[in-house]
C-alpha cells in the first residue's frame, strides 16, 4: 500500500482537525487552570484574560493556528478535487501539517526565532498548495 493513502489530501484534513482540538482543549485546560471552573462553566460576561504565560501562550497559539486553518482546509480541499496525486501541493500540505504541529510545543516553551521559523515553514507549505492550485 503507498503512503500517499495514509497522507491524502482527506486523511490530512482529518488529522488538521484533530490539530485543531488539541490547540482548543490545551487552550481550555491551561486557561481553566488559571481563572477556574467556575468562571469556565459560567456565561463569562466578564472580560477576563489569563494572566500567566503559559495559559496566555496556549490561548495566542491557538489564535494563530485558526488564522491559517480555513486557508489550509479551503487548500486541501481544492487540491483533492483538482489534482489528488500533487506531488508540490503534498509536500505544501505535509510541511503545513508537520509545522504547525511543531509550532505548539515551540510556542509554548517560549522559544523565539525558531517557533517563527515553524510559523514561516507552514506559511510555504500553503504556498506550495496555493502554487500547484493556480498554475
């Protein structure tokens, strides 16, 4: 069996949500920890932010990952249908994928130069995608 069936354009787009999930629990987990279940089961009327640095990493890591999401999966979607065997929009979607899941622990340790050296490395895997897209 080829490995392209387990890193198809769907497969990747499951996995991207699964990636997802885990920046939105992190996220909820470590800014519970700090403001509380109370506050989290409540309506949260109040503006409330975390005050530590690793709640406030997860909840910017998070934002971050949503800015590029839809243009990932809008990507993903539109190389499955057009060309489902791209060799330059695979690697684009696999170096998006291995990126941001790198990204987070980067982020979250507070490492500078190379966590924006990981954000830069998924913006020329959707670049790629784009590419092979439009040409």
């Amino acid at each position: 069996m080829d490995i392209f069936v387990f890193t198809s354009f769907p497969v990747l787009a499951a996995w991207s949500v699964a990636l997802l999930v885990i920046h939105v629990m992190l996220q909820a987990r470590l800014v519970t920890r700090e403001l509380g279940r109370k506050w989290n089961a409540g309506p949260r009327d109040e503006e409330k932010t975390p005050k530590g640095a690793l709640a406030g990493r997860a909840v910017r890591a998070s934002a971050n990952f949503r800015e590029t999401y839809p243009a990932f999966v809008a990507l993903a979607l539109g190389l499955a249908i057009a060309d489902p065997l791209s060799g330059w929009g695979h690697a684009g979607a696999l170096l998006w994928f291995a990126a941001r899941l790198i990204y987070i622990p980067l982020y979250l340790s507070g490492i500078p130069y190379i966590r924006s050296a990981a954000w830069t490395v998924a913006m020329l895997g959707l670049l790629a995608m784009f590419l092979t897209l439009v040409m």
